[in-house]
C-alpha cells in the first residue's frame, strides 16, 4: 500500500456549544427547563435570580433591562480598571466566539443536585419521599396481622397476598400457590381455598379474586341478607351464570335464559355496573402529573382578539450579577480572571438561549392561535387541518424546530390545557372540495355517539353515511380507527336497555 497526502475540499456544519444548549433549552418541558436554571444558577457565580417585585411586561423587555443594567456596571468596572491603557474597549475584552475546551454537558449536568454531598437519584425525590404511598399488599397485610388465625394460614395468607396485583387480583392459580408452600409447609388445597375465601372479606370487598365473576359475585354477596332485593338476586345469578352474555350485550338469550323480564333485567344490571370490577386499584392510585402551561390564551372582551402570551411563572427570571461583572478586568490574565471572563461569557449565551427560546414559542403559539381560532370559539368540531409544515412557512423555520417547540409544551385556552401537538392534524376531503381535520371528525364522531338511540346503536358504517350527508367522506375503517382512539366501544358493546 502506498502512503499518500490527499487535500479536499467540502462543507461541513459544525454545532458550536452555543448552538447545541439553544436546541436543548428549545425542546426541554417547562419542568425540565427549572432544572436546567437551577444547574446554571449553582454552577456560574454570573447568574443570579432577578428577585424584584415589579415583573416585566414581556419577555423581550425583561432582557432589555438586564443587559442595559449590564452594560452600565460593566462601563463603570472598565473605567476603573482601565486607567493606563486608552484604547481598550468593553467589547473587545469578550470575543463573540470564546475558545473554551469544555462542553456545555461538561458544565451543567443532566440533574439537578443541590449543595451537599453526593447522593442517589432516589434521594432527591422529594414528592416520593414526603408523601406516604401504601400498597395494596400494605393494606392487605395489615388486615391480615389484625385477624385472629394460626400461624400457618397467616403464612398462607403472606403468599397469597403476594400473588395479588395491582386491580386486586389473584396473579397466579391456587397450586402454584399451594406448590410454593409444600416445600416449607404440609397443606392441602382445601386450606389454601379457605385462607384464600377470608382474604376475599378484607377491604377492599372483592379482592383476591381469580377472575370477574367471584370480583362481582363477592361484592354482591357482602350485603346483608336482610337488605337483599329481587334485584340483587337477578344481579348475583347474572354475575354467575351469564356474564359472557352480559359482555356482549345479548340481552334476549339473558331474559330467555335468566327467565327475567324487561325491567327486572334492566334494575340488575344497573346494579351490576354500580359494582367495582378493580377493586385494589382504589388503594394505591396512579401519581397524578401536574401540567404547568407555558403560553396562556385569552380573549380581549373590548377588541375580540385572542391574546398569546408566555407564562411568567414557567421559570425563574435571571440577571447578569453586576458585582461580579465589575470584578472582570482586561488587563488581567490570572486564573481568576480567566474563569470570571469565561463564567460570563456562558451567563450570557444562556440568557440569549432563554430568549430566543421564548421568543420562538411565543411565535409559534401566536400562529397556531391564529390558525385555530375557530376551534377556540366554538370548539373541537371547528378544528382545522394543520401540520408542522404550515407553521414552519409561517415562522421561517424549519419543521424540526417547530417539532421541538410543540413537544411538551402546553397552552392553557378557555376550553382547557392542550398540548400544542394537539392542533395540529391531518385533513379529509370534503364533498365541497374543501378539507376537514381528524380532530373535527372524532368531535362529529362522539357527537353522533352521544345522541344514538342506545337500543339501537349507530354502526360504523352508519356513521359513516351520516358524515357523508354533511360533506365529509370518510372510510368505515377510518371511522373505526377514530372511535377506537376515542376509547368508544363497537355497536354491539354500546346497546342498552333504556
């Protein structure tokens, strides 16, 4: 092989750090961008928080006024420290682009510590920590230390409660149960069976169960005799013998079958959907995630117009620290100096990626208002088609930083908080030559469900014909997909009695 020296010539993008925090800061959540403050507020003596009590009116003039406040101390500091040299200047100290061999990942971490020691992940969870969350196998083993019973069937009942998931039923049959016991213990199935039965009477009723039946078999069963109507008999003979035919709405073959009439069917099964089929899961809740918004929508009541607006309690505003400003002298190029000079020159291009980060949602929240104005008067059926390329157009910027800018970000409207991807989707044609969004036509979809004669359910394909009397043409298995993503069950799930 022969060694030789080739020169080429070609492009190549090269992202600056500069660049890289401005494209992070811009798809990071309202949360995640806290924590992104934070970091830079432990990590650069440069930034502090603008504690004053007058707020800005707007963001762009909040950062007017730090950098003219900037300007003036900065000023003052190089008039004091510039006695023996004329020409030098303020602009000239700092260079646009300063040569720093760190990264910006080098300097502010992916978490958010505070001072102290170093510590778990796990520690830092204040909500988990402060907050007592009881399991259901906590609950359930705390009745099972309160009941009266032999040391074997409490351990019998420990492995039971074990085998329990979430919605409170029994995760594994009752040999394997009884296999995993035999190794410690001499039991048979019978004692599993009754440890297993006065488990089934704890709170929550119905837990412990092996499948829906005996859930809502249980729960019928725990009323008092006394209290029992006719309904809850036709109830508990429904729950036991004929809920596969309940499931599927078949309610001739259950009158037939049951030998109940019309109104007696209807006052069990009103009992029955009064019923809990996952009764654990009421014990330990799924953790509820609140949403901050950051763009907040309102209506100018003198004028009509919709009004955009950041929200102000996003994040923390921040401030060159003038003091520390003032200590940057030019004429010095001690270690100190060097790392004051570097600190704010990382102060500053952090304050300038939070504007432009606002900035650039805030334009982008101003076009999505703009375009979907009628869905906020009048609704999600007046929702129009949008996609990220019709806003890129709008703003001058390309789909992926509109596809950044959308992502986790929520806009607080009178209608409620959305996430701004949810104005956007794709379009059907209409009769008219016109388009219609999806979102329209899952609102027309529900709409239609909603007013259905429950004896007689709308079919997709019916839905579907009714849409294309008001000019929308649209598939069955298009209807279809839309009422699944709507969480609405097919026609034959929907009938009812009344």
């Amino acid at each position: 092989m022969k060694i030789s020296l080739q020169l080429k010539l070609g492009q190549q993008l090269t992202m600056t750090p500069q660049l890289q925090q401005a494209i992070r800061l811009l798809q990071l959540s309202t949360l995640d961008l806290q924590n992104e403050i934070h970091e830079a507020l432990e990590s650069n003596p440069m930034l502090e928080l603008d504690e004053s009590q007058e707020a800005p009116e707007s963001t762009n003039d909040s950062y007017e006024e730090r950098e003219l406040a900037f300007d003036k101390a900065t000023a003052k500091a190089t008039e004091d420290t510039s006695e023996d040299s004329s020409d030098s200047k303020w602009e000239d100290s700092i260079p646009e682009q300063l040569s720093v061999d760190t990264h910006w990942d080098d300097i502010y971490q992916s978490t958010y510590t505070t001072g102290g020691p170093a510590s778990d992940s796990d520690d830092n969870d204040f909500e988990s920590r402060d907050s007592a969350s009881e399991t259901l196998q906590d609950h359930l083993s705390w009745q099972l230390n309160l009941t009266n019973m032999s040391d074997i069937d409490r351990l019998i009942g420990m492995a039971i409660i074990d085998a329990i998931d979430a919605n409170g039923q029994l995760s594994v049959s009752v040999q394997s149960i009884l296999e995993g016991l035999q190794g410690e213990l001499e039991v048979d199935e019978d004692e599993v069976i009754a440890v297993l039965h006065r488990i089934q009477q704890f709170d929550p009723v119905g837990v412990a169960y092996r499948d829906l039946s005996e859930c809502l078999s249980i729960q019928l069963q725990q009323i008092p005799v006394a209290a029992r109507t006719e309904a809850i008999e036709h109830a508990l003979v429904l729950v036991k013998d004929h809920l596969d035919l309940l499931g599927s709405r078949d309610y001739a073959q259950i009158m037939r079958l049951a030998r109940l009439k019309e109104h007696e069917l209807r006052d069990a099964i009103a009992i029955i959907e009064k019923l809990n089929p996952r009764p654990g899961a009421d014990i330990a809740p799924a953790n509820t995630n609140y949403v901050i918004p950051d763009v907040i929508v309102t209506k100018d009541k003198r004028s009509g117009r919709w009004q955009v607006e950041l929200n102000p309690e996003t994040a923390p505003r921040l401030r060159i620290n003038a003091d520390y400003a003032a200590l940057v002298k030019r004429s010095e190029n001690s270690a100190d100096n060097n790392y004051l000079r570097d600190n704010l020159q990382e102060a500053r291009w952090f304050l300038k990626s939070l504007q432009s980060r606002n900035e650039t949602l805030l334009k982008v929240a101003s076009r999505i208002v703009e375009h979907q104005q009628g869905f906020l008067e009048h609704g999600e059926e007046a929702m129009k088609p949008l996609v990220l390329h019709d806003i890129a157009e709008a703003v001058e910027m390309h789909e992926s930083t509109i596809s950044r800018v959308t992502t986790q970000k929520y806009m607080h409207t009178p209608r409620g908080i959305f996430e701004l991807k949810y104005f956007f989707s794709s379009h059907v044609s209409t009769a008219a030559g016109g388009e219609c969004s999806s979102t329209a036509i899952r609102a027309l979809i529900k709409k239609l469900v909603a007013s259905e004669n429950t004896r007689k359910p709308l079919s997709d394909s019916k839905i579907a014909k009714l849409l294309e009397e008001q000019g929308i043409n649209v598939a069955r298995r298009t209807i279809a997909k839309y009422r699944e993503s709507l969480a609405i069950p097919p026609s034959n799930e929907r009938k009812r009695l009344d």
